[in-house]
C-alpha cells in the first residue's frame, strides 16, 4: 500500500492496486469450498459420499451440494467464506464495467447486470440448500449456470487488448463448457441407469465446474493491474495538528506514586474479573455433564464492539468514571449466592471492564504519556495479580468464589476497588476523535488479530506463574522447576520483558524477536523440565515485551475493532484452549483433544499478524514526542509500578517456601 498527499482534492490516505481485488476474490472463494471439503472428509465421510443408491465404497468423493450444504461445521465454513467473497465479488465485478464501459457501448451494462445476476443467485443456492429446499435450490444453481454463458461470452469479447488475458480466459472458458457433457452424462448413468461410481465420478467434474469458474473471474488480475484504488479524505482532517495539553512535572511527588498505586490496583481488578470468570463457567457443564448454555458468558468481553456506535462511544467516554465504577459488580458479586446470578453479575462487570478500559485506552490515545501510563497499569495490574495468586496458592483473594472462610478478603479488596476507581478516572478524559496524527499508519485488522493472540497468551500463560511451570512437569523424581520457589523467574522475566518493550519498543517489534519468542514457543511445548521451562521464560519475556506496542497501536485505530474483534477473536481462543481437555459429551471434543501445539501454533501467527502491523507503523510513523518527556512519564509510571510489583512477588515466594521448608524442618528436629 502506499500513502500520499494530493493538495488539490484531499488527503489520499491509502491506495492499493485493484488486482488485490481479484486475489482477495480467488483466495477466498477457494477457500470457502476446499475448506468445506477438508472438514466434511475428515468429520463425515461416510455421509457425505452416500447417495440414494450407493455408499462406500461403492462411492467415494463427494459432490459440492453434499459437502457444503448437508452437515455441519462444513455448511458452516462454507457459508462464512462465501459471504466474505460478495465482497470482493461485487468489487470485481464493479471494476469490469468501469475497465470496458465505452460511450454509446450497451453490452459492458449488460455483463455487469449478469455479473450482479450471477452473485445474487450465488447467494441464493449457497444458503437454500439442498436439504432446506431442494426446488428452490436447483432453481438459484440452474439461474446462476444460465447467466455465466453471457458473463463468459462477455468478457471474451469486452477483453482488453492483452494477449495473457485473453489466452487464460479462451482455455478456461473451453474447459469449464467441455466439462458440462461429461458431468450431465455420469449424472444421467447414476440418476437413470443407477451405475455404481458413477456419482463420484460426476462429482469429480461438478468440482472442476467450480474451480474453472473462480480460476475465470482471477484472470482479472492481470486486466486491474493498471488501476489503483484510492481512498481519500477529502476535508483535509489529516492535516489538522493535535495539540498536547498534558504538563509532566520533572521531580517526585507523592501523589505520583498514589497515582500509580491507584492505577496498579485498578489494572489488578480488571484481571481478576477476567481470570474468574473461567472458573465460574466451568461450574456449569460439571454440574449438568453437559453445554448449559452458561458458557456464553465467554461473550462478556466483546462490549467494545458497541463503541461503533458513535452516540454510545460519546456517552461512554464522557462518563468514563461510571463505567469503571459500573465495573466493580463483578468484584461485589461475592455476596451473590445463587451461582447463576453470580455468574450474570460478574459477565457484566466483565463487559463494563472491557467497555471501559477499551474506552480509557482509545480517549488517551493522543496523549502519548497519558496512554502509555495506563497501558502499563493495565500490564502491571497482570503482574501484581500472579503475585497475590502464587501467594494464595493459585487463588485471588477478591475472586467472587473466595470468602472469609477459604482465605477471601473480598469487602478490603472492593473498597480499594473503588478508591483506585475513582483516582483512576479523576482527570477529564481526551475525546478520541480528534485525529492521531497525519503521519501514523498500520491495519486495525491485523492490529485486532495482534491484540487477540497477545490477550490470550497474557492470560492463558502468564496470568499465574504456576501454570507454564505445570507444563513442563513430569512427575518426580524432580528433574524440572517447582511452582515454588521458580515462579519467581516467571515474574523476572515478565518485568524484564516489560522493561524492554517500554524503552525497546521497536526493538522488541522486531521479526528476529518474533522469531526468538517462536522458538521459545515451540520448545515451551515440545520439551519438558528444565528445558520446556526455558522455554516459558522466553515466552513471559516476549509476551510482555510487545504488550505495549501492540496495545499502543490498538489504542491509536478505531476501537470497536480493534479491542471489539480483538476480544471476539480472543473468546474463540479460550473456546478452542478449553476443547483441548474437552470430555466427550461436547460436541466436537475428540477432534482437537490433547492438541495444546494448535493452540500455541494459532496464538503465534496470530501474533505475528501483530508484529506485521507494528513494523508498518514503525516503518511509516515517527516518534514526536521529546525522548526527556518520555523519560521523565517512564520515571514516575514504570519504575516504581514494576519494581514494587517485582518486589513483592519475590518476597511472597521466599514467604511460600518457607511454609513449604518449616514443617519439614519441624518433622526432621
């Protein structure tokens, strides 16, 4: 992509060549159909290549309507993919007119209205089935067969005058009508004379239908090669300057410290909402051996998504402070006895967190300092919350499960809740509407795909020190870590990783680096003992070190889809990082059972959709805030938040161990 000013008519703030159009176009109708013929060979084979006369083995492959339109998850897979190609295919077909449309020339409107014809009815067959409506069915898939002569004919003759174009287009089109007769004719032997195979065979040519038909429209390629797509903006609010309006003093102060003890504390709360909410969910399908419909909840933390609403997102961001505050439900919901509207209670909060901190974020992001502060916050709060739980032995204290009697201090930790809510939210928020710079780049796309994998690695592994220690154990004689006193390296490396992604950020955003935290990755869960546990510090160290750069660029783009997808995306990692260990009564549950390297594999190259982002941001966009004010933020927020965190967590483990050694030490004397 390339980005450019045009004085005259606006800011051009992207552009890209139109052949991306027909890729995006082939890529993904591929996609839709061979992804529905993996899924349905792997999951339903036998179903899918019977027929009303013959079986296997009689038959063997199956026809498209059998595999897209008969079982799920391959109707499913189909039916998403197809629906992202209309895109790309009303696109397309757009740019055919505007690339053959002459003056006084009525054939090029006639082309389009079949190329609009053909994806409507497209539509039609792909989600009227076979099985939903057999009539209605064969009608849209006859209807789209009809307009694909005239589409065909038409771009034959409409060609522009380049020779590759025209030679890939005359030896598709022959293909795709030669193999008509033999898929009609192994149709009647099956239908009629009732020839065993025969369907199979059919189904061989009814595919090849398909992959001439998308292989055609690809040609495209080489025609839109000469057009350029441009978006513009065309009031000029690019070029508008953001002001900064925020003082940072040069010495210490004590209320800076409060600040950031307040701020710590907040971030805490959030991750202990978060992290039990798993553990609420889960009572359910124990106590009903079964999906309860409870599980849902997972869908607590896609609130951003409602900040797209522009009337919500002012709302949201003017009352900043009732919403955090809103939040905290989730921390009094220990007084709630009935686990289901305990369960109701802490979804809610988590939705009002997410809301909130994606709005806090967002609303700070043209102040660099500001943000940066309550990013870290956030990262720091994840720190101080696996230290309090390596301390209550893998519990929270203000966990709504906990209470006075299981070591809960639930009534101290809302009050603090609430103070640090209120000190958080003290200052006048900056609106988010105002531009972020004329200079700054990267996709929200691959920014929300970043933030999901980076979310789920922050809470699956490093939201408590125990659990990539846990990974790699094997039992004894002991020949790997111990939840005690190691963890304490877990915690080390998370705040060396923090430090660096803080003064390294472009460093730490690096590929060589990603590629460092791939290798940790795989050793991490190929390895056990010592070695898988080297691993794991590699992993807390890179996880934590692009925190802030991934979350920084999250916060500098729309909101609604970066933390909004971000956390969609995010859920399906939970729900696929829980199937891993899923009994057999969930549906789906042998397929991906002890398979915890697709989840690592998945988590990583959604990560690296991240990295690819940033790189471009960095590549493209320059730092303009002064490197001594940075410095002077980093003094005040970073060091003691990290320090004091790292500090304590030590000593909590030295305390842990020491109730570890004393009895033995009792038991020997």
């Amino acid at each position: 992509m390339s980005k450019y000013k045009d004085k005259d008519s606006g800011v051009a703030l992207v552009s890209f060549n139109a052949k991306w159009v027909s890729w995006a176009h082939t890529g993904i109708a591929y996609t839709a159909f061979l992804s529905a013929l993996i899924v349905g060979m792997s999951l339903h084979f036998h179903k899918i290549v019977k027929n009303q006369y013959y079986g296997y083995p009689d038959e063997w492959f199956p026809s498209v309507s059998a595999t897209i339109g008969d079982r799920y998850p391959e109707r499913s897979f189909f039916m998403v993919f197809i629906a992202i190609t209309s895109g790309p295919r009303f696109a397309l077909v757009a740019l055919w007119y505007l690339l053959t449309a002459r003056p006084g020339n009525n054939l090029p409107k006639l082309v389009a209205a079949m190329g609009l014809f053909r994806t409507l009815t497209c539509g039609g067959w792909t989600y009227v089935t076979s099985t939903d409506d057999h009539d209605w069915h064969d009608i849209f898939m006859i209807s789209y067969l009809v307009a694909t002569i005239p589409w065909t004919a038409g771009c034959l003759i409409l060609s522009p005058p380049n020779a590759k174009a025209i030679k890939y287009r005359k030896y598709i089109a022959t293909a795709f009508f030669t193999t008509i007769i033999p898929m009609v004719y192994f149709f009647i032997q099956h239908k009629i004379h009732r020839v065993a195979g025969a369907y199979t065979t059919y189904s061989f040519f009814e595919w090849s239908l398909i992959l001439y038909d998308i292989a055609f429209d690809a040609v495209t390629a080489l025609d839109f090669d000469t057009f350029e797509i441009i978006v513009k903006d065309v009031n000029g609010l690019k070029k508008k300057k953001v002001k900064s309006t925020a003082g940072i003093t040069a010495r210490f102060s004590w209320p800076e410290l409060f600040d950031t003890a307040a701020d710590v504390y907040h971030g805490y709360v959030f991750w202990s909402m978060l992290t039990s909410m798993g553990i609420l969910i889960w009572y359910f399908p124990l106590w009903y051996m079964g999906i309860s419909g409870y599980e849902a909840f997972i869908l607590s933390t896609i609130s951003p998504l409602f900040l797209s609403i522009k009337s919500f997102r002012a709302l949201v961001e003017r009352n900043l402070r009732f919403f955090h505050l809103l939040s905290l439900v989730g921390i009094l919901a220990w007084k709630v006895t009935d686990p289901a509207y305990r369960l109701f209670a802490v979804g809610f909060g988590v939705s009002m967190a997410c809301l909130s901190w994606a709005a806090t974020f967002s609303s700070k992001s043209v102040q660099k300092a500001q943000l940066e502060s309550k990013l870290l916050a956030w990262m720091v709060g994840l720190a101080l919350s696996s230290a309090i739980k390596f301390s209550w032995r893998t519990n929270n204290p203000i966990w709504p499960i906990m209470n006075a009697d299981n070591g809960g201090h639930n009534g101290f930790g809302l009050v603090l809740a609430v103070v640090s809510a209120l000190w958080f939210t003290r200052r006048v928020p900056i609106s988010s509407e105002v531009p972020h710079g004329g200079e700054d780049s990267g996709s929200s796309f691959l920014a929300a795909l970043g933030l999901s994998g980076l979310i789920f690695g922050l809470h699956s592994l490093l939201s408590d020190t125990s659990t990539m220690i846990l990974w790699v154990w094997e039992g004894y004689p002991v020949r790997g870590p111990l939840s005690a006193p190691h963890g304490w390296f877990t915690m080390a490396a998370m705040s060396v990783g923090l430090l660096t992604g803080i003064y390294r950020p472009q460093l730490v955003s690096t590929w060589t680096v990603y590629g460092i935290g791939c290798i940790g990755a795989t050793v991490l869960t190929l390895h056990a003992n010592w070695l898988g546990y080297y691993g794991a510090l590699v992993v807390a160290f890179y996880f934590t070190a692009i925190s802030i750069p991934f979350l920084t660029a999250a916060s500098q783009k729309p909101t609604a889809i970066t933390f909004g997808l971000g956390f969609l995306i995010y859920n399906f990692l939970v729900l696929f990082h829980v199937w891993v260990v899923a009994y057999a009564f969930v549906p789906g549950g042998p397929l991906v059972r002890e398979h915890t390297d697709w989840v690592m594999i998945t988590t990583m190259l959604l990560v690296g959709a991240g990295v690819f982002n940033v790189t471009t941001r960095n590549a493209r966009s320059r730092n303009t805030q002064q490197p001594s004010a940075r410095n002077q933020h980093r003094k005040y927020h970073l060091l003691p938040s990290v320090s004091s965190t790292f500090f304590f967590s030590y000593q909590l483990m030295r305390a842990s161990q020491q109730m570890i050694t004393d009895p033995i030490m009792r038991s020997q004397g």
